[in-house]
C-alpha cells in the first residue's frame, strides 16, 4: 500500500500533492514541503497510508474523537 501526501484545508478541502510506496521516501517529501510553507499558505502536509486515492481521502476527512493527555 502506498503513502499519499495530500494538502489539508481548514473546511476539509484535500488535494492530493503525490504518492511513495515507502514510507522514507514520503517523510523526506513531506518534511521538505512543509518547510517550505509561508504564513499565508492556509493548509497542512499530511502523510496518509491507504489502499487506494479513495480511503485515503476518508481517512483524512474521518472525525475522529478527542483523545486528552495525560490524567484528563
């Protein structure tokens, strides 16, 4: 299964920036693309690992329950 990086937006947009089949190779991809962000870029890098485009944007997209640290 591959790695996909993908842009998240606050309002849940995705956009698919590209894909590795090793985990290595998609780190070192998406270190360098979010060094490179600006303050007026207005999205994240996320790494994602899936089957396919599809359950990797409904990974991303899933809402997933707080989980607080520590003795909360």
């Amino acid at each position: 299964m591959p790695y996909f990086i993908y842009k998240v937006f606050a309002d849940k947009k995705l956009e698919k920036i590209t894909s590795f089949p090793k985990f290595i190779e998609a780190k070192q991809e998406a270190k360098t693309l979010r060094a490179a962000l600006t303050s007026e870029d207005r999205y994240q890098v996320k790494i994602i690992f899936a089957q396919n485009e599809t359950a990797a944007e409904m990974l991303l997209k899933e809402e997933r329950e707080y989980q607080p640290d520590g003795d909360d």
